[in-house]
C-alpha cells in the first residue's frame, strides 16, 4: 500500500486558534481524506509549537506558569480539530518529552559533525515572527520586514548552524526540483532569494540569562534551542524518528508539507538543508498557501483581527437548524471554493452566508431534498437500476470530472475540484426540471420514471464520494439517506453503476437557507 505522509505547521500556543489556522488544517484534512479514499496508508501530523520568548512572554502577562499556560492553549487546539471534522493521526507537541530528546539528537549530531560552532553575534530579532534579520533586511531602521514590528538590536555569543556550507548544494537541489516548493510563485520566490543573497549562517541557540523556556541545548548548558530549530524537528519526531525507527521509515520523507507563505523562508530553505546535514531526505514538496484577510489586512493575532472559528461554527450551527458537523462542513466548504489555494482571498461573513445558500442550499442541497422526496413519493423509497446507462445529460460533466477531479485532488487545487463537481450538480437539477417527473408519473411511464430515479440517485451518491475530502459528514448524512448498507467513500466507487438499488431514508434538508436580512 502507497504511503502519503502530510503535515500541517504546528501552532504556537501563545493565543488561541483562528480561521487562518483552521484554514490550513482544513486544507490538511481535505488531502488526508482525499489520499485515504485512494487506498493510500495516511498519516497526517499537526501539533504544537510552544517553546520561545513568545510563549514565555505571553505567560508572564497572564501571571500563570508557563507549563499551565500551554497546557491549556493546547487543549483548545485540541477541541477545535474535531470541531472542524479533522481526521488527524497524531498531535505533537514541542514539550513532549520525546521530541525533545529527538531535538538534543539532532544537535549532538550535527556539532559532532562540525555543522554547528560558537560565535558572536549581531542582528535584530523579532520577537513576534521568532526571527532574526540583519540590518540590512530590516525596514525604516529597525522594523521587521516581515510584520512591520520593531525589533530588538541583539548582540551576544551563540551557537550557529553552518547553513552557508550547504548553500551550492542546495541551490543545485533546487534547480533540479521545481516541485520542491509550491505553487510556482513560492519557488520562484525562494529561487530568486537564493540568487540575490548568500546564505548566513542559522543562529540556533539563546543565552539563558535572556530567555529560559525551551528545550536545554544539549552541548551547552548556558543555552536553550533556537524555537524555529525546535520547531521544524517535529515533522521528523512526530512519525518516531531516533525512537521508532520502522515507522520513520515507513513514512519518511515528507510527501508534503503544507504551510502558511509567511513561514517559506524556515520551511523553504532551512529545512531541507537541516535535513541534508543530517543525511535525511528531502521532502517531496512544501506548499504555500495565500492568506485570509479582512479589508485587505492579513488576519493574525498580532493585529487583533481575527476569526474566531468556535464562535463562528456555533453562529453557523444555530443558523443550519443545529447540526454542527453540518455546519462545520458548510464551513470548510466556503473556505475551500472561496479562493484559490496559493492566493489571498478576503474573509466576510456575508460572503461566507452567500456561498451557503447559493451552492449548498440551492443546489446541492435542493437536489439531494427534491432527489429523495421524489424516490419517496414515487415508489415509496424503494430505487432500482432497471437500466444503469448514464442520461447522455450527464455524460459531459461526468466525463470531466472523472478526468479532472483526482488532478486537481493531486495538486491540492480544491477550488477546481469543487467548480466541477458543482457543474454536475446544476447539471442532475437541471436534468430533473427538464424531465418533469411528475408528469411521467402521471402519465404512468414506470420504466422512465424509475429509470430518472435511479438516475439521480446513483448521481447522489458519486456526488457523495467526490464531495467527501471537504465535506465529509455531509457526504456521510448523503449515503445514509440513500440508504446505502455498506457506506464507503473508496474512489474506486465513484464509478457510475455500482449501486443496484436504494433504500431511502430521507432526512430534513442539509443546508437550509439562511436569511440574515
Ligand atoms: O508560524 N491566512 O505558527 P503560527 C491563512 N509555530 N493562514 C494563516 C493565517 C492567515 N491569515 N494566519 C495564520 C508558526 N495562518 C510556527 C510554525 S512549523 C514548524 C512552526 C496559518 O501559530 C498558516 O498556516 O504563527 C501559517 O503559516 C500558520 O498559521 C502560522 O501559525
């Protein structure tokens, strides 16, 4: 069985979880899911990040132990996933235990080798991006070029990862893997870094006497690790790298990973080179994908603008008539059709409720309710394949969607994905308006009308199978309202005729239309 091994960022804990990062983990999801039903061995990583100046910082202002203070930022990580219908296989968190002792490998490993030395340094540091810039990338003096923050002039004795040593290395890398970095726009970016700097060297420790929550370097105890460092170690402890070496195996490396583009550069550069001195593969590819902002401003915590994604699928869950993984689903639609994936896109709760009621009331939600009423009124439920040729209505969308769909899946453009199969949607609704059942029945054409029946039905439910990777509990209700006995989501199923017959049992409609006047 292939294995797809994907990862999302792990998040800081120094707040609380908003729509920018439920976005990327819906992302993580939709592809985990998607992968699954292929018949690929999964495993899907998110987690934590919660050692560094921030974090320790944000605990000082609340007046709570550090250790408390994470705990409980974790946990409503940690409530939000299954909110949001995330299948994820395994939460790492930097504290635990046996990343950390993965990240003391790791560094005895690489100062053995003579990739990491001691020296004195010079920068300006960004304590909000945990970054350090020289003075040369800052702007206007000393504001961080990346969140328009001021930084903070540091000079001090450090320990440093020689990044410089593998610099032509990792340029020719790059040249011969344009799929390394994703969408085109982020490699041409991380390229063109490349071909205007050299690389410096990666500062990787902090003096004690200035920050003390984090991970002991172990070659020195005056010292703890540089968070980023930290951090990026987690997509290789996570699947038991140093500790579980057949499962490291099994799925190292990385098939992807998917990431934020304000987090390219650490992924994009210092990654595969960490993982080149430490004789580890590369990953298959990074992706970077575009922001949500409202009124044109990235939405993060540091501006004050976001989302909260609890509120809002509580909000929505009332709205729908109180089925929250429904409106969890309606959720993660809206921010999967919305935009493109590599692009920015602009975050309203009226386009949000527009998009509710255009495509998942009106017309898939519409076709599902008048599909099933119809099986009940007609035949009491009851949907036999008397013929299964597919209506010569169909064939086009049908034809393109089977040929695209598991393309654009690949490629992680779900936008597309969805453009098509909601192109067959319009298309079996338009189908049911043209036909006019009604009329079929009341002229008693049995044959024709069991023949639409089926029709629609077995279009419901390869519906379902396409529409599962982003909504899968509407995919779930969808099959069980068909009355399939054996649900299952397998791409393999998706092929129109493997049902025989259908058994309805018709629920309210999913998505009801939100009136918000
Ligand atoms: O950077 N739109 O954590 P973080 C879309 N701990 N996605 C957004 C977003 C927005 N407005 N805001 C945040 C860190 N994100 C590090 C990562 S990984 C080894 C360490 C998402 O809590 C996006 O995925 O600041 C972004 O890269 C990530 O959250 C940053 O999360």
């Amino acid at each position: 069985m292939k294995k797809f091994y994907l990862t999302s960022p792990i998040y800081y804990v120094n707040a609380s979880p908003h729509i920018g990062h439920a976005y990327t983990n819906i992302i993580c999801d939709s592809m985990a899911r998607f992968r699954r039903i292929k018949g690929e061995d999964v495993f899907f990583l998110t987690g934590t990040d919660e050692h560094g100046e921030k974090i320790q910082k944000a605990a000082n202002k609340e007046g709570v132990a550090v250790k408390n203070f994470i705990d409980s930022k974790v946990d409503i990580f940690k409530q939000l996933w299954p909110k949001l219908n995330i299948s994820y296989d395994f939460f790492v968190r930097t504290s635990w235990e046996k990343h950390i002792k993965v990240v003391r490998a790791v560094i005895e490993k690489l100062y053995k080798k003579g990739d990491i030395y001691k020296s004195k340094y010079n920068a300006f540091y960004c304590i909000g991006c945990e970054t350090f810039w020289t003075k040369l990338q800052l702007k206007d003096g000393d504001i961080c070029p990346e969140c328009g923050r001021k930084t903070e002039k540091i000079q001090e004795e450090n320990y440093f990862f020689k990044l410089s040593k593998y610099e032509s290395w990792f340029k020719k890398y790059l040249k011969n893997n344009p799929k390394l970095i994703q969408p085109k726009i982020r490699y041409n970016e991380v390229k063109s870094f490349l071909d205007n700097h050299s690389l410096t060297d990666l500062c990787i420790s902090r003096p004690k006497k200035r920050i003390s929550w984090g991970i002991e370097l172990p070659i020195d105890q005056e010292y703890i690790v540089y968070v980023w460092f930290d951090a990026l170690i987690n997509y290789i402890s996570g699947i038991g790298y140093g500790f579980d070496q057949e499962k490291f195996n099994r799925f190292w490396p990385a098939d992807i990973h998917f990431i934020g583009k304000d987090i390219l550069r650490h992924h994009a550069i210092f990654w595969p080179i960490m993982l080149k001195a430490l004789d580890l593969e590369i990953p298959k590819s990074i992706f970077a994908h575009g922001w949500w902002k409202i009124k044109e401003e990235k939405i993060s915590k540091s501006k004050g603008n976001i989302v909260n994604p609890f509120e809002l699928v509580n909000q929505l869950t009332d709205l729908l008539g109180g089925n929250q993984e429904l409106a969890a689903d309606a959720f993660r639609y809206f921010l999967m059709r919305e935009i493109l994936i590599g692009a920015d896109g602009n975050f309203s709760f009226k386009a949000l409720i527009n998009r509710i009621n255009s495509d998942l009331a009106n017309d898939l939600g519409n076709l599902v309710y008048r599909s099933l009423n119809m099986a009940q009124k007609y035949n009491a439920g009851k949907v036999k394949s008397i013929k299964k040729d597919i209506p010569s209505e169909f064939k086009e969308s049908l034809a393109k969607l089977e040929k695209d769909y598991d393309n654009f899946m690949v490629e992680g453009e779900f936008c597309k994905a969805l453009d098509n199969l909601f192109e067959l949607i319009g298309v079996i609704n338009k189908y049911i308006e043209d036909t006019k059942p009604w009329n079929l029945k009341k002229e008693q054409k049995e044959k024709e009308l069991f023949s639409f029946l089926y029709a629609i039905c077995e279009g419901i439910r390869v519906i379902s199978i396409y529409l599962y990777p982003i909504m899968p509990k509407t995919a779930l209700s969808i099959q069980k309202q068909l009355g399939i006995k054996d649900i299952s989501f397998s791409t393999q199923e998706a092929k129109w005729g493997n049902s025989d017959n259908f058994l309805i049992k018709k629920e309210k409609p999913l998505f009801p239309r939100i009136d918000v006047s």
